[in-house]
C-alpha cells in the first residue's frame, strides 16, 4: 500500500474545507503563512472578503484588531485569530476611557479613527478612515468644524500637511516598527541607492523626512510615493526593474516580489520587523483549524456603532486599501 506524506500546507487546505473557513493573511505575516493563505492583503480589504465569502468561518492571520474588523463587518460568522496574543502597539496607544476623554476636552469635534484601532475605540469615533483615504475623510468635514485625528502621529502628521487644517488635533500614537523607520535611514538608503524608487508608508517616522528631502530637490518626486500597503502592491506591478527602497514592515516584500520579479524591492530598514505579526506560525494556524482557537467576539452594541462609523467612511467614498 502506498502512503502519501502530506504538508501542513496540505493539512491546512484540508482543515479549512472541512471547517467551511477561508484562511486570510495581512501582507505582514511571515511568507510561508501568506502562501497557504487563501487571500493576501491589508486588513480592510481582507475584512471585505471575509463579508462577502459564503465560508462560514473567517481565519485571520493577523493582529487582533483586523480579526475585530472583520467579525465587525461579518457579525453571523465565526472569526478565529491564530493567536489572540498578537496585539497592535499602535491599537494600544488609545483606549475608549481616553478617547472619552479627549473627547470632553474637544467638544464638538469630530473624531476620526484610522482603522489600526480596537473595536471600542471605533465605536466612541464619528468615522473611520484608511491611509489610503484620510485624507479624503478629513476633506469631507467642513473646514471650522474641529477633528481628534487617532492614534497615529505620522499619518496626522501627512494628513495635516495635505489638508493644511489648522484645527486637526493628533494623538501621539505611534506603531514602533513603522516608528523605528527613520530619516536616518532613508539618507543612508537614498544614498547608497540614488537612483531608487521610494514606496513609503505613511506612518512611517520617516515620511515626513522624505516629503521634505523631495521638496529640497534631493529626491524626485516622480520616484517618491507615500502610499498604504495596497497601494505599495498596486505600485510594484507598473515597475520596470531597478531598486526600490521601501519604508514599511518587512513583510510587505513578500508580497511585493510576487507580483514583480524583475524589481529589487529593499528594505528601508531590515529590522523593521513586528514581533506581533510574527507570532502567527504554521503550528497555531493548524490549532485554529482544529480546535476553533482563538475565537474572537465583539458585543453586539460595540459591533453596531463600530459599524456605524466604517459605513460613514464608506459613504464618503471609495475606501480604497487599508493600512
């Protein structure tokens, strides 16, 4: 008798038919757990598949907030996270009690949410808003009326820079991989590769720095993008070759390699590595699989008004990607 060896790859496509899941993966896990992945994006987007699949069980390689988003969007089906561990320094730069808060310092404002925050905290927000689109949505509020931007400093920072809005108040929250990218790195990239394209993300603490450097004259601005995750993607497929330096967590060149071979994607700094993103393994994916760990569920009330404000975002127009 002949015995087939199978792959955990094989076992996790066998676990997912047989648990009727569609397994999805941020563009920031490790490469093997994006390739087993039935779908590869930012979380938003992956959020949106997970709405309208017909699978009855949503597992969500990522952080916990994405897996939150997508129960939020899809509250009849099962949402499994491989590890309920993996947290978001940024997401828990600000929690409900503290949004409150500065709420009653600001009142009247309108508060807009990026959407790397915590189920609580969308529901206390007026709209959420992507990288992609915050701008957009900060647009769409009249000018004499004050915004609470949360919780990223850096793409308040660009949002304010956009918009020129005096009245845009940003909390000073920070993601610490994207932090760590800094303007120290893009001049010692930008010098050892001159004539290199930028993908950079704008929570990056180095995009204010490389705004400035292509306002010098230093970079040119037809080789320097601030762009979301899928917007990166989007970007690499028009590429001809050369190098592109890119200023985003490490994991993004996975992604970007695949849809352009003939590119030298390199990152803007190869530490830039999140630890929560990585705590996602082979081992964990399979034990979600089989044991339906770790579940994650949002109350009914929170899940409505958290809804309320992804809508509004929606509303305004095309959401475009996520972080």
């Amino acid at each position: 008798m002949t015995v087939v060896e199978t792959t955990w790859q094989d076992d996790v496509r066998r676990l997912a038919r047989e648990r009727d899941a569609v397994v999805l993966a941020h563009n920031y896990m490790p490469a093997e757990i994006q390739d087993v992945a039935d779908h590869v994006g930012d979380s938003l987007a992956l959020s949106r598949i997970a709405a309208s699949t017909d699978a009855s069980t949503i597992v969500f390689c990522g952080v916990h907030f994405m897996a939150e988003t997508a129960k939020i969007l899809s509250p009849d089906k099962t949402v499994l996270v491989p590890t309920d561990e993996a947290g978001c320094s940024l997401a828990d730069t600000i929690d409900a009690d503290a949004l409150r808060a500065w709420k009653a310092e600001h009142p009247g404002a309108v508060v807009v949410a990026y959407v790397n925050t915590s189920a609580e905290v969308k529901a206390e927000s007026d709209v959420c808003c992507t990288s992609s689109n915050a701008v957009q949505v900060v647009e769409s509020i009249p000018v004499d009326v004050p915004v609470l931007f949360l919780p990223d400093q850096f793409l308040g920072a660009h949002v304010r820079r956009e918009t020129g809005r005096d009245n845009l108040h940003v909390w000073l929250g920070e993601c610490h991989v994207h932090a760590g990218i800094t303007p120290a790195d893009v001049r010692r990239q930008v010098a050892e590769h001159p004539d290199a394209s930028l993908l950079v993300h704008p929570e990056c603490g180095c995009a204010t720095s490389a705004l400035w450097l292509v306002g010098q004259g230093d970079l040119p601005a037809d080789r320097t993008h601030v762009l979301s995750t899928g917007g990166m993607v989007d970007a690499a497929r028009g590429m001809r070759g050369g190098t592109t330096l890119v200023a985003t967590e490490v994991g993004m060149l996975h992604q970007l390699r695949k849809v352009n071979s003939t590119t030298d994607f390199r990152p803007m700094n190869d530490r830039a590595s999140c630890r929560y993103m990585k705590m996602t393994t082979p081992e964990l994916l399979l034990r979600a699989l089989r044991e339906g760990r770790d579940e994650v569920t949002v109350p009914a009330g929170i899940a409505a008004r958290a809804r309320q404000a992804v809508e509004r975002m929606v509303a305004i127009g095309d959401s475009g990607s996520g972080e």
